[in-house]
C-alpha cells in the first residue's frame, strides 16, 4: 500500500519585517528617550510657571523683554507657561513638528539668557538641550504619532 506523504505548504511571509525590539535598535530607543523627555520636560515646566515651585522663573526672564511686550513678569510668565504645555503636547503627538517647535522654543530663551548677566552658563545648557530637540524631529517618522518603525 501506498504510504501519503504531508503536504508541505510555503511559509506565509510578512508583506512587511516585524519591529525590531527596541534593545536591537539604538536609533528607535533614542527616538524614545527623547520622545518622552521632550513631551514631559516642557508640560512639567510650563505647569510649574503657574505653581512656581521649581525655580525662580522672574529672574531668568529680562526686564527688557516684559518691559518691551507692555505686561508683567508674571502675566509673562503665565503665557510662556501656555506655550510651554502646548509645545509638550505637539511634541507627544507630532515629534516631527514638535522637536523644532520645543528647539525654536530653547533658542529664545537662550536668547533671552544673554540679555541677563551671570546666567551664560544656563544659556549654554538651553542651547545643548536644544540640540536634542533637533535629534528628536530628525529622528521622528514621517506623519507622528510618535511611532517609528
């Protein structure tokens, strides 16, 4: 008698390859680090311009800046904290946008920095950060939602 032998059927074949897991992709855990770090920093700091327990923010902001907007500090100080949680909400959903957005953000306040006598140190450290803003809209996929394959 006849012994049947198995069908053998191909592989089935992604149309697509699998994620990498993040431990085997250096690029996709950077996007990641920085995705949060620059989604959660500018929230946590523009929050705290309404609470102001972190620092003392009136002193980093120049005279001149309030003087030449027509506002005080404070009312200053309460809008840079809106645009700060915006920007932290862009970043969370659109890191392409919102990376230049948070990097375009630094800059002026380094900028700011300068008008201030003793604080080029902290313009320094805004500047680098802003730098990292910079790596996390070149690194963000295209369309956001802050996946990256």
């Amino acid at each position: 008698m006849a012994q049947l032998r198995p069908v053998e059927r191909p592989r089935a074949t992604p149309a697509y390859p699998p994620p990498r897991p993040v431990a085997s992709d250096p690029g996709l855990a950077a996007f990641r680090i920085l995705h949060v770090a620059f989604t959660a920093l500018p929230l946590l700091a523009g929050i705290d311009k309404f609470l102001g327990g972190l620092g003392p923010w009136r002193g980093y902001l120049a005279p001149d800046i309030a003087d030449l907007l027509g506002v005080s500090s404070q009312a200053l100080l309460r809008g840079v904290g809106a645009l700060e949680i915006a920007a932290g909400v862009i970043v969370a959903v659109e890191p392409r946008v919102g990376g230049w957005l948070v990097a375009g953000w630094l800059w002026a306040i380094v900028a700011n920095l300068l008008l201030l006598p003793g604080y080029y140190d902290i313009a320094l450290r805004d500047l680098t950060l802003s730098l990292g803003a910079v790596a996390l809209a070149r690194l963000a996929p295209p369309g956001g939602r802050g996946r990256r394959r």
